[in-house]
C-alpha cells in the first residue's frame, strides 16, 4: 500500500512543488500543525509557500488518503467474493483516481438482481462469451443447447435473450467503452431544458431556461447552478445528451470484431446497453462532475468574496453613535465606546409615520456631546438613505464622520445565541445596531459571530456542497484571522475560537481564564489556560497579540520560539528590545546573516525585522468614508446614462452586485467590467470597493438594474 511518502511525491509532481518541501508540509499536517501557522513560521522548511500552496498541498493529500482508503475497501470486497487476482489487485492499487477505481470494481460491485444476473443463474454465461467471441454464425444452433426447463429456459429465443442481457451487462462495464462514452459527453454533450407543464407561471424566474439548451463543457458554473436549482424546483426537466449514432459508432468499434450472425447479436446487445445501462449511467456520472466544478467555483466565488468583506478596511477604535434604520418601528440608536461596549440605547422617529424630526435631531445632538461621540454609523436596509439624509442636516459643533455600513448578517447575529448571550438584557433592534457600530469600527472582529453562509456575499450558497462550503468558508476565516492577528485581551470568544491551533473549547476556556486572572500579561500565560498544551501554545502564540503587557514583543508576530534571536540582536547593538522595536535606524544596523540559526534561516529572520519595525502590522488598507449621490434615493430616479458613485457588494462568477443607494443592487455584467475581454470579476474590483458607474438600463418592474464600468 502506498504511505505518506509516495503521496507526497505524487502532491509534488501535480503541484510542480519541491518534494522535500511538500513532504514538510505533509509532515506538519500530520503532526496538527495548522495552514496559517505552516506559512508564517515555517518558511525554512515550506520554501516559503504561501497559504494558497499549504492549502492546496492538503486538499490533495485529503484526496489521496481517500483515495487509498477506496482501493483498500475494494480490494478487501473483490476477495471476499474470492474473485481478487494479483493482476486485478495491482490495477486497482496503480489506479490514479476515484473513477477508476470504481470502473474496475464495477463488475463485482454488488448489485440488485439485474437482468444479467437471472440469465447467469440460468446458466447462460459461457453461451454470451461463445457469441461475444464471434466465430460463429450458427448461433441459433449453439443457444439449442442452453434450452433447458427446469433451469427457466424454454426457448432458444430465451436463451438467446438471455445471453444478450449478459453481453450487454458486459460492454456497460467495459473501461475502454465507459472511456470512450464520457469523452464524447465531455465534447460532445448537450444540456437541455424545458419547462414542466403548467410550471409556466410559478417559475417565471427560469424562464430563460423554459426551452434551453448548450454544450455541458461550455456552460458556466452560474448557469449549471441555476439550471440545477430550477430542476430541484420542479420548473424544468434537464437533459444531459449526446448523439445516439455517435455513442453506438464508438461502441462498435471496440466491441464488434466479425461480420457474422454472432456479430449480429453482439450489435443488438450493445444498442440495448447503451440505452438501458451505459446512457443513463455516464448521464448520471457527467451531471455529478458538472455539478461538482459548479460547486468548486462557487465556493471559489464565496470565499473570495468572504475573505475581501472580512478584511476590509476598519475605522478603528473610535466613539460611535450606530444607527439601525426604521420608519414605523423608529431608528434604534446605540451608543458604543472605542471597545465596542454598550453605553446607551434608545429610539428616534425622524421618519413617517411619527415624523419627529425636531426630538430626533435634539436627541441626537445631546448623545453627541454628551459621549463625546466620533463617528457616526448608519445600517444601509430600510430608510437607510432616509436616515442618512436626517444625520446630514444636524449642525453639529465639530466634523463628524457619517458612514453607511452594511447590514448583512445582523439581523441573523442579533437573533442568535452568541448575541443572546452578549446582550440577554437588550431586544433583538439594540443588538443590530450594536453589530452595526461594531462592523464600522472592526469588520473582522464583528463579522466573526455570523455563520458566513448567511452574510450574503457568494451565488447559489445553498445549491452547494454544504460540507465543502463550510470547510473553505471556515479556511477563509481562519486565514483572515490569522493575518490581522487578535488582541488576546480583547478579543470575543468567537474571534479566539479562528486563531490557529484555538478552536471552541480553547478559546472558551482563554475567556474564563482572562476573567479570572483579570487578563495576560504575557503570551507565556497562555500555558496556565486548561487544557492549552505546548503544541496548542505553538500554533496559536504568534498570532495573539498582547498590548502594554511584560515582554513588548507579545504586541508584534514575532513568535516567543524566536525571542532570543531578538534578544541577541538588542544585545548585539547594546540596547533593550523596547528601544530596538520601531525604530528603524537601528533596525538598518542589524545584518540578518549574523542571526541564521538551523532552525531559523534567512526568511524567518528577514520577517522578524520587519516585523520590528512595524510590530502587530495591520494588513487591512486604510479606512476610506463614502457618499451616494444625494439627488438619487429610488429606482424611479434612475434614468439610463446617468453616472453614479457606487459600492461592490457581491462578486459572482457573472459580474458584480453594486449598490448605488437605490435599496436594489445593480449588476455590472462581466461584459460591462472593461474594455478588454476578463475571465474573472475579481481581475477588475474587489468587494467594498468604492466604483463609478453608468446607468445602461431600469427595469423597475422587475426591479433590474443593468450597470456598465467602461469608459
């Protein structure tokens, strides 16, 4: 059987990797090591591959593992049916993937009663060889011989039929005929649709899919996932296809050997095959492939998104009013301090029905003063640009920043244990305006709390593989994490539960310890926490982040199994590590030769200086306000041609979502992204990406917006 070894070797050569550097990463997987820690603090050993490659090197030593876990379990069936031959065994242990692994087991895969099989009980399998060898045109004349009652063959027609039936099982299982039928539907092959009678109304979202059709291999995953999803409705039959007499012809080529009345047989039996067994299956087959690359790309899609709208750009520690917009229920207005704790909370009636617009702005404006407040944080849902609009008209006595901020999610946040739990004294209205303020201020840290399959920001989430989904989803917030790095001191249960090597009970048992001991002074503390051992301390303690504690490096990503080279080149200079962080004359002085150890080679030392010079580095691009266009507030103020400021809301594998203050995103189809051909959305703009945009159409029926970025 194959060990880590050979697949290390195997991941090397498809990944054009090092192998000593792929067996590395093998290695550190194995031993609990996690992908954000490999990248960062193992540089040495991985050739300095990044996530995405530590990442890749995982899938597909997942896959391998699965893989060799298959071959073993069909092995194991093959002899217990005392069928297993070396030859057979050695196919099946040298097989590349999944499917041919299963081609090969297929005939001694345990069925249901087939056809087949009721014609072998009758004794009828050596007849179906003698006319599948086809040196005979005597065949009526040789099934004679298989008439027999009490066996259940009265006719020689019977036994003919019978033989047939086996032959046919014969070619469906055959590798080079199953080979040759999926090449063809991979070329060749149609996906169709039409409507189902009388789903004509009720599925008029489809209906561009009512009588559709286009090569499966051309269809883009949006379309797939859209087609698949208006089957699961009940909208549409779909059809996988490819040309009967092109499927038969290649089928004949490799089955038929003679021009005979044996041959005769043999060509009935494979269109009978073909029809009944092979079609249906490789159908089914080709339709779990698609369906499997839609999903991939998708989730591409999601986690792309999901990994732009976690690491956007926060305001930062600031005192802020959040504002959850509303007309009749009233605007929820919280205030929050630069931790994002809860100060205040109460409800304005700016808006109809009530329209106290004087109360509102008077109580706004006493919150403002009276907490000293900074910034200003409005939900973008209902009465959104409404609520804006009323902030804009306050005469306050200093610049105050107003920002729109995204509600996606909160409502699923406010309702959810975790906000629960946080807030159990406040309703469901205080604790959305609270995520509100709270995402301005740090989207990450905010973000966190919400199961990513509900902040709304990939295609098609819940058409999905849900497991797979979740698995990259989770990866994309780990690695996130794990870049800004977190303030152990801080930090929510659910932002700990992401740091590499934490995980829930971890990060639960950090927070009890943190209240007890009333914080860390050190990242060495971490190893009072219960049940946080030397390995957890490994993976987790570079990516915590300590401010004003005991050792002034628990601030920066230099990890404490690096501490003494620091130590040695304060030493080397005749300063303390504090007078060496941050400054970088100094810093220049050090040549990073002279610190190389074995165990910590040139990148691992290059990194700590740069992480001296700029400890606990926040990778997130610098906070940027944003303003609609004032003039526009509905679909009806739209008119084509119009120019408008916009944001990117969603990046799908089509184009981008962007909201231009309308309460309805627009789509900028990927045709409209550039004046050059793209492949990919994310080629042009990123999520929450400020954007300029033109007004091609309004359907406002439909509520559709067609969007274009070229110039």
């Amino acid at each position: 059987m194959e060990n880590t070894m050979d697949f290390s070797s195997i991941i090397a050569d498809e990944l054009h990797l090092a192998l000593r550097h792929v067996a590395n990463v093998v290695r550190l997987l194995g031993e609990g090591a996690t992908i954000p820690f490999i990248a960062r603090y193992r540089k040495e050993m991985t050739g300095s591959m990044n996530e995405e490659n530590v990442a890749a090197v995982q899938k597909r030593l997942e896959q391998l593992t699965e893989l060799q876990k298959r071959k073993e379990s069909v092995i194991e069936s093959i002899r217990e049916q005392e069928k297993l031959t070396p030859e057979l065994e050695q196919k099946i242990l040298n097989a590349k993937t999944m499917q041919e692994v299963e081609d090969l087991y297929l005939p001694y895969k345990p069925k249901r009663r087939t056809r087949a099989a009721i014609a072998r009980e009758k004794g009828l399998e050596p007849l179906a060889a003698q006319i599948m060898a086809q040196n005979t045109d005597v065949v009526e004349r040789l099934a004679s011989r298989y008439v027999n009652a009490q066996k259940g063959v009265n006719t020689v027609e019977e036994a003919l039929q019978g033989a047939m039936d086996i032959m046919a099982e014969w070619i469906s299982e055959n590798i080079n005929g199953r080979n040759r039928i999926r090449k063809i539907f991979h070329t060749k092959g149609n996906i169709s649709s039409t409507v189902v009678k009388g789903k004509e109304e009720e599925g008029k979202t489809y209906q561009q899919y009512f009588d559709f059709s286009e090569p499966i291999a051309k269809a883009p995953s949006h379309r797939l996932l859209a087609l698949f999803r208006a089957e699961e409705e009940g909208v549409v039959k779909l059809k996988i296809k490819v040309d009967n007499d092109l499927a038969l012809n290649a089928l004949d080529q490799i089955f038929l050997k003679s021009d005979n009345a044996s041959s005769a047989l043999v060509q009935d039996a494979i269109t009978d095959s073909w029809k009944r067994l092979l079609e249906p299956s490789i159908e089914t087959e080709i339709r779990n492939i698609y369906k499997e690359k839609a999903d991939e790309t998708a989730i591409q899609v999601f986690a792309e998104n999901l990994k732009q709208l976690l690491l956007a750009p926060p305001m930062g520690q600031k005192r802020v009013l959040a504002i959850d917009p509303g007309f009749r229920t009233g605007c929820k207005v919280v205030i929050l301090s630069e931790t994002g704790a809860l100060l205040h909370n109460e409800t304005i009636y700016p808006h109809p029905p009530k329209s106290d617009v004087v109360g509102a702005m008077r109580k706004i404006k006493s919150l403002v003063d009276a907490y000293k407040v900074q910034v200003i944080a409005i939900g973008n849902g209902t009465a959104g640009r409404e609520t804006e609009d009323f902030i804009r008209y306050i005469k306050f006595d200093r610049d105050l920043t107003a920002v729109m901020v995204s509600e996606s999610g909160a409502s699923v946040y406010s309702a959810s244990k975790v906000a629960r739990d946080e807030f159990p004294d406040y309703d469901i209205t205080v604790r959305g305006a609270v995520s509100i303020g709270r995402r301005l201020m740090d989207p990450l840290a905010e973000l966190v709390k919400i199961d990513p399959k509900s902040i709304g920001v990939g295609q098609y989430q819940h058409d999905v593989d849900q497991k797979k989904l979740g698995e990259s989803l989770d990866q994309t917030v780990m690695s996130c994490v794990n870049a800004v790095g977190v303030e152990l001191n801080t930090a929510s249960q659910q932002l700990l539960s992401y740091v590499s090597g934490v995980g829930p009970t971890l990060a639960s048992n950090i927070i009890s310890y943190r209240e007890e001991q009333g914080g860390f002074k050190s990242r060495r503390q971490l190893k009072e926490v219960p049940r946080l051992g030397d390995k957890a301390f490994e993976q987790c303690a570079g990516f915590l982040r300590i401010h004003d504690g005991d050792n002034p490096l628990d601030q920066s990503a230099v990890h404490p199994e690096s501490y003494h080279i620091v130590e040695k080149m304060a030493k080397t200079l005749n300063v303390n590590i504090k007078d060496l962080i941050s400054n970088k004359e100094l810093i220049a002085k050090i040549n990073p030769k002279d610190f190389v150890e074995q165990d910590f080679g040139l990148e691992t030392v290059n990194d700590i200086l740069k992480e001296l010079e700029k400890p606990g580095r926040d990778p997130r691009q610098s906070f940027e306000a944003f303003e609609f266009d004032k003039d526009i507030r509905s679909l009806e103020d739209l008119k084509s041609g119009m120019t408008l400021n916009g944001i990117v809301t969603n990046i799908t594998a089509f184009g981008a979502f962007v909201d231009i203050g309308v309460h309805q995103d627009g789509l900028v189809h990927i045709s409209q992204m550039a004046d050059h051909y793209i492949k990919d959305p994310n080629e042009v703009v990123r999520l929450n990406q400020r954007v300029r945009v033109k007004v091609l159409d309004v359907d406002v029926d439909r509520k559709r917006i067609s969007l274009s970025m070229r110039d």
